[in-house]
C-alpha cells in the first residue's frame, strides 16, 4: 500500500477567491445593505449582458432557477417534464417539488447527455418541459432538441397563456455547469427557452450559493412582465421588494401570492460582480490545465471528455475521465490510491435510478445501461483556475502511478 502522502493535499475544487472579492463584500458590509439590494440588480444587468438576454433574475441556487422557471411556466400535477437519468438530484428533483411526473432519459452510448432518439420516444401528450443537462460544462445539442420539440408540436397541450405562447414543448436547460460555454456562435443562457445557472462554490463563478435564470425573448409575452412574476415567486409573493420599500414613504407592499424565499442578497452579488471581471483569466487557466490533462493522461485506455466539440466551446467546469475497459471496483481503488498521493477526486455523477429516492419512485438502473457504462468507469480529476504548474504535475504523477498499482494489484 502506497503511505499517505506528506506533501500538501490537493483539494478537489476550492473557490478562486481574491482580494478583490474581499474588499467587494467588505464594501458591502460597510453600506448596510446586505440583503437583495443594488449589487444584486447591477449583477443582473451584467449577467444578461453577458448572456445576451433581455433579463436575468438572481436567486440562492441553480435548484431555485430551476424550480422558479417551472413554477413561473405552470408546470404541475398531471405534467410531465423529460430529464436525464445520469445528472445530479437538481434536475430532478424541482419535477417533483412542483408535483409533476418526472420522466428519466438514458444517456447516448460513450455520451454524458441524453440519446436524442430516446428523448423523441419519451414525448407524450402530457410533455411540458425538457430539461437537458450541460455535462461538465458541454452544452447539449439544442438545435436537435429544438428540432424535436417542434416536431412533435401537434401533440403540446398548454395549461395556459404563457405555455401556449410557445407552442411546443418548453426546453429549459440545466446550465449549472455551462456558464460562459458556446453553442453555435451563442452563449449558454440565450440558447434554450429558459436556462438556470449555478454559482455554487465549486462552480467556475462563484456566489458562495446563488444562481440565475435567464431567457430568450419571444411573441406574446413581455419579458418586464416575466422578471417582475419571478421577482413576485422568489419574494414571498411581496409586490415590492426590500429595496423598493426603502424608499421614503414607500412602506406599502400586497402579497399576491403564496410564493417563496430564495432570493439573491447583495453579499452573493458582491463576490459575483468581482468573479465576472476575472472570468475571462479563470477560464483561459482552466483551458492550461486541460491541455495539459490531455497530452498527460489521455491515452487509449483513458479518455477525456471532449470540451471544444464542432458546434461550440464548453466552460470547462469538470475534467471528466473514463478508464475504458474498467470498472466501478477499479475506479473506486483508483480514487483511493490518489487520495493516498494527496489528489483529492470525485465521481460524475452517481445515475439518479441508483439512489434510493428515485429507486422509490420506480426507477431502475437497469432501464438505463448506458447512464451505468459512464458511471462505472468514470472519475474527475481537480481542475479549477487555481492549480499550479507544480500541482498539475502532481496530479498526473498521481494518475499514472495509482492507475499502475490498479493494474499490479489486480483491481
């Protein structure tokens, strides 16, 4: 057995955090407004600049854009809304809360993201809303989802106004990962109908906790009228929110409904204004470390996933490695032999028919072979915008020596 190594671990995905983002929240601290507030409408601004959207609303999580759009769409008992079987809960789990059916999709063979043939036969009159998932940072095929759900048009039955404005299936992507990717000359966050993002703290920009949700504009429906219902979902249903009741003599707010709590505070804001001016370095050293990655490790028994495919440029968030021709023993022996070396690694993702939850809710691995095939024999290696030249040599070293002992041991 390999002793534990004495050189400083390697973390798996600490936060790149400057003094810049320090003095940002102390800033903040000192102005007394700490709750949603001008940091957090300023980062709004600059989020759908980036994005190229009309609007985009800030909130606690990805999970929270997620739930909001479906929620802000009607979505509900009865509905049903097409997702990936190999992703994280998230995706999943905001069917559920808002009482509709979840439908799992297999993944494509050797592919993180859905097979876009079985997503077509998942399609029932009772389809609402497809959520795909950017893998990694690596932006699905929209265009063929896209073309999927105008194809199958006829069979869309909206519940409302703002549904039918569509007049198809609603596509509302996953882009927890895909900040910053392209697709086809467009950012994530002006590709699908609806995008939520994630500025998680192991996120390539980081809030702390936080996430957006951001739009496409189309006919029929005005997108002032659409950030204010989000607003309204996020605030407790509160017509005014804090910043707005902070006018002289502005007190005077209506509940207009029963909504929720999950809105953005200037703190979040604060480090996020910092984390958008430092992105464009964060994802060229991103781009370093892959590159290194690739001509390192890569070779016929181990596979990297591809983040410049023909279509676009992922945002690099996670270097996901398969070793081809192992399996779930040889991996989990593998991670453990690195830790041992210092490199801390992780597994993306666990397929959702393996958990208890959605095990309870009738799903079955076994319906969904190649989700299982990716995950047997998949781990993810560090990669974040921090990692040195001497730690990225680290991690190779740690790969090949961990992946050899494996093979000597007989894993």
């Amino acid at each position: 057995m390999v002793p534990v190594s004495t050189q400083s671990p390697i973390p798996f995905s600490p936060p790149d955090i400057t003094e810049a983002e320090i003095s940002s929240v102390v800033e903040t601290m000192r102005s007394g407004w700490i709750t949603t507030g001008p940091k957090t409408k300023e980062f709004e601004r600059r989020l759908a600049a980036y994005c190229g959207t009309p609007r985009a609303v800030c909130l606690n999580s990805a999970t929270a854009s997620l739930e909001s759009a479906l929620r802000l769409l009607g979505v509900g008992p009865g509905d049903e809304v097409i997702t990936s079987a190999y992703t994280y809960t998230a995706s999943c789990s905001v069917i559920v809360h808002v009482g509709a059916t979840p439908v799992l999709v297999d993944v494509a063979a050797g592919s993180y993201q859905m097979d876009i043939e079985a997503l077509a036969a998942a399609i029932t009159p009772r389809t609402k809303v497809i959520i795909p998932v950017d893998v990694a940072g690596v932006m699905c095929d929209y265009d063929r989802i896209l073309k999927i759900a105008t194809d199958k048009a006829a069979m869309f039955s909206p519940a409302n106004h703002l549904q039918g404005s569509y007049g198809r299936i609603i596509i509302l992507a996953d882009a927890a990962h895909s900040f910053g990717a392209m697709h086809n000359g467009r950012r994530s966050g002006d590709v699908a109908d609806l995008t939520a993002f994630s500025f998680h703290a192991v996120k390539n920009l980081t809030t702390a906790e936080g996430g957006a949700l951001t739009w496409r504009s189309h006919g029929g429906v005005d997108d002032e009228v659409l950030y204010h219902r989000l607003q309204l979902l996020s605030l407790h249903g509160q017509s005014k929110d804090a910043l707005a009741k902070n006018q002289l003599g502005a007190w005077e707010y209506d509940i207009v409904d029963t909504a929720y709590k999950c809105n953005m505070t200037d703190i979040m804001a604060a480090i996020g204004l910092v984390q958008l001016d430092r992105y464009p370095s964060m994802e060229a050293r991103r781009h370093e470390v892959l590159d290194a990655y690739q001509a390192g490790i890569v070779s016929e028994d181990v596979e990297l996933i591809d983040h410049f495919p023909l279509a676009g440029a992922s945002s690099m968030h996670l270097a996901l490695i398969r070793l081809l021709g192992r399996d779930e023993h040889f991996r989990n022996s593998l991670i453990v032999k690195m830790a041992q070396r210092g490199v801390a690694t992780n597994v993306h993702y666990k397929p959702l028919p393996m958990h208890s939850a959605y095990r309870k809710l009738g799903f079955d691995i076994a319906d969904f072979p190649q989700a299982f095939n990716q995950y047997r024999c998949e781990v993810t290696l560090p990669l974040y915008s921090t990692l040195d030249e001497t730690q990225v040599g680290r991690i190779i070293t740690a790969f090949h020596e961990s992946y050899d002992e494996c093979v000597a041991d007989g894993d």
